[in-house]
C-alpha cells in the first residue's frame, strides 16, 4: 500500500468524502469518484474577489444565528484576498471557517449547488493545499 492511500478496516461515519495522493480524487459515500481537478477553473483564471463576493451572498441569505461568524470569516477572507500578496492560507482557513459555521445550518444542503461553482474556483486558486474545501459541497 502507498503512503497515498487510505485503508479502513471497519467502517467509517461522520464524513462522505476522503482523499488521498496526489490525484486529488473524491471518494464520495455512494462510491462514486470524481475526479476534481476535472471541475475546477484553471487558478489563473479565478476572481478571488468575485468568487468570495459570490459565497457571501448565497451564505447570508442563511438565516441562522450563524451568520455574524459566517460575515466575519468572510469578511477575513475578502481583505486577505485584497493585498497585493495575499497569503493563501488565510484566505482558505478563513474560508473553512465559514464552510463550518455554515454547514451547522439546516437548511444548508439546499444551497450546495450554487455554493458549488464558487467553491471550486475559490479552492482552484488557493491551492491544492485547500482542495480539501470541496468536502463540503461533496
């Protein structure tokens, strides 16, 4: 077995997504694989300022008592994302703060498409470090 493997020997609850190597592919509960790369945006070609302006609109129409952590989690993520070096790894832990905040919402699953596209071009331009983020769309 590789180091990039994943091997359970029993079952597994809690999460529908895994991933392992360096293909970057999801394993999602129904066994289905998708490749994401195959979905994401060339990261050249993203709008950082767009895609997050994009994320808090869908997410503050929530209505939860979430959404001041939601605001301000975005809210990091948009000046981050606004210098002119903008340090990734902010921008993404920012980001996955908002992604948990928001997936406490009930209603949360009712959103993920359109959360979708803008999540994968948020997780495109950050990296393969924050590909981890299409978790919660998957």
């Amino acid at each position: 077995m590789s180091q990039s493997s994943i091997h359970i020997g029993g079952s597994v609850s809690g999460s529908n997504v895994m991933f392992a190597g360096d293909n970057n592919s999801t394993v999602v509960g129904n066994n289905n694989v998708t490749d994401i790369r195959n979905k994401m945006p060339a990261p050249e070609t993203v709008d950082i300022r767009k895609e997050l302006a994009a994320l808090r609109e869908i997410l503050m129409k929530l209505d939860t008592p979430e959404s001041g952590k939601i605001d301000r989690a975005i809210t990091d993520a948009e000046e981050e994302a606004s210098k002119p070096e903008p340090d990734k790894d902010e921008v993404g832990s920012a980001l996955e703060r908002v992604m948990k905040a928001a997936q406490k919402v009930g209603t949360f699953k009712t959103i993920v498409t359109m959360l979708e596209p803008h999540v994968l071009s948020v997780s495109a331009w950050l990296g393969t470090n924050w590909h981890s983020l299409t978790k919660f769309i998957g």
